[in-house]
C-alpha cells in the first residue's frame, strides 16, 4: 500500500512539472510573438501604467495578439515588467520580448525638428505650433514674453537662435527648445567674438549678428560667405550705403509680395540699407554658423559689389562699371530662361 502511494505522489509530481514546464514554453513563446505593422507607431506609457495595463495598450493598438500568458511574464522575466513612462516608437519587427525591453530601457523616442537657417523667428514659431509631441507654451505670447521666458534680456529675438535639428522627446515645450536655441547662438557668437578680425568695422557682438543675418539672406553658397561679408565690410568702411535687398524686404514685412519695385527702394523704413547708412537696426533672420564666423572673418578683398550670375552664385566686381556689366549679363541670362 505504502509503495503505491509513493508511486502515485511521483506522478502527480512528474505531471505537476510537466504542466509547470508546458506553461513556461508557453510564456517564452509569447515572448517570442512578432511585431509587424506597416505604419509608424508609437506607444505613451504614462506615470502609474502598470505592466497588464501596457499588455492591454499593445493588443489594442494590435500590436501583439492577446494573449492569457502574457500575464505571467513577471515570473520568468521580471525585468522586462519594470517598464519606464515616456513615448516609444514601436519597431517594424521584432517581437514582444524587444518592445518590452525597449519600454523596460527608458529609450524613449527622439523626434526631430529642423529649424532653417534664413528664416526669421516668425517662421519659427509657426513650425513649432505643428511639431509633433511638443507642449505648446508660446501660443498668445509676444516676442518679448517669450523672451524673458528663455532668459534672454532682450526684447528681438531674430537672429538669436541658432539653426540646427534640435532632438527632443515628448512632452518636451516649443519653450525649452527656443531656449537651447537661444543658447547656443550665444554660445558661438562669444567665441566668435573672441576670433574677429581686429580691422572689422563692427563694434559689438550683436552688429555682428546682425551682419551676419544679411550675408545668410544674401547667398546659400558655403564659399562664397566670407567674400560677401569682405563686399559690406569695405562699403561700411568706405561709407557707402549696404544697398542689400534682403533688408529691403524685412522692412517692408507685410507689403512684401513677391518682388521688389524702384520705389521700395526709395521708401525709408528702418531696415532699408537704399535710404540708411550703417546696418539695420536688427539681425533679419536666423544666420547659420558658417555666416556668424563669415561676419567676424571676412575674406581680403576689393570688391565692393556683387550681383546674382544665374548659375546659383554671384559675380564679384571691384568697380560700378564692372558690376554694372555684371547686372546686364545676369538680365541676358534671365531672358534666355
């Protein structure tokens, strides 16, 4: 009697394991699930979402089927239950184990915006306000509210924040990332400062900001930044007007539709280089790095104007009627267009 009890206590236990092991194939394979989906997606895990409660986000986004053995992945794999809160782009493939790594990591997505070089602040701040993921703090804002917010003592903020692809994650505000802007701009106009050509004829950091803006709106061509900067230094120091358009247009703001006519160039506004000597009063866009270093080293030379050569860059000339040859071949090349 006693040996056939003994005997059926070691096949309960040998089924009991084997039912143990059965359920553990069966929550690895559950692991095991593979993510397909063809459009991007992602999942915001926020503060107090348990481990069941991401489970149930991931099968209604149906991402992973559902599935009763998922609920016990706790007792294989416990670090992958310690998920962290953040947004999470959810791969392409794969299978569950690496989404719940991936949520269990803390690596939350990065987007990213591309603020461009040439625009101006008002640009900026429209691209913003459609930035996905980004807490909008800006909107019923003025420049200078804004301004204080970043801790910026000024009241302008163009040509103060420096174009770059700014990452972020999400919940991060259009605030925070104007302030890393604005930082960064600082940082490099100081130690551009630092390196200027001591003839230049800027006093202080911020006409060199200001310089720099113009040489952004005046050319896109990486070689030819210094050359357009040494253009307005040797007019500044000869004191010839700048007679750039690009502040023409600024000045003009909403009455700019699309060209320039005789008389905008005769109408004085603060920014209008035709009617004003010196440089206007503020930057007119956002310059890259390469125009804030062009604006403090300007290349050696004697030219004193330049017009467009219809090929994507300019004809540099050193006098009137040598530019004024230049203008006719540039018109001669717009007319075979």
């Amino acid at each position: 009697m006693l040996k056939k009890l003994v005997i059926a206590v070691v096949l309960m236990g040998m089924i009991a394991a084997g039912g143990l092991g059965w359920a553990y194939q069966q929550v690895k394979g559950s692991l095991q699930q593979p993510v397909t989906h063809d459009t991007e997606i992602f999942i915001t895990v926020n503060p107090g979402t348990s481990f069941r409660g991401l489970l149930n986000q991931l099968v209604g986004k149906q991402i992973v089927p559902a599935s009763k053995w998922t609920r016990w992945i706790y007792r294989i794999e416990p670090e992958l239950t310690r998920i962290k809160t953040g947004t999470y782009q959810i791969p392409n493939s794969g299978t569950l184990h690496d989404v719940l790594a991936l949520i269990a990591s803390g690596k939350e997505h990065q987007f990213a915006i591309t603020l461009v070089e040439g625009d101006r602040f008002s640009d900026w701040l429209a691209q913003l306000s459609t930035a996905p993921e980004v807490i909008h703090q800006t909107a019923g804002m003025s420049e200078g509210e804004i301004a204080e917010a970043i801790g910026a003592d000024i009241a302008k903020l163009e040509g103060y924040l420096l174009p770059e692809t700014y990452h972020y994650t999400s919940g991060t505000t259009d605030l925070e990332l104007l302030k890393r802007a604005y930082r960064q701009m600082t940082s490099l106009l100081d130690e551009a400062w630092e390196i200027r050509d001591s003839n230049i004829p800027l006093k202080t950091p911020y006409e060199a900001l200001i310089m720099a803006s113009i040489i952004e709106k005046e050319t896109a061509v990486d070689d030819e930044r210094t050359v357009v900067s040494s253009v307005f230094m040797n007019r500044l120091n000869k004191r010839m007007r700048l007679q750039t358009d690009p502040t023409v247009i600024y000045g003009m703001g909403d009455k700019y539709k699309g060209n320039i006519r005789k008389r905008d160039l005769r109408t004085p506004t603060p920014y209008n280089t035709y009617t004003i000597f010196g440089l206007p009063p503020t930057p007119i866009a956002m310059p890259s790095k390469a125009s804030v270093l062009a604006a403090v080293k300007p290349e050696d030379s004697n030219y004193y104007y330049f017009v467009a050569d219809g090929k994507g860059g300019h004809k540099f000339s050193k006098t009137l009627s040598e530019h004024n040859r230049a203008v006719r071949a540039y018109l001669r090349t717009l007319k075979k267009k």
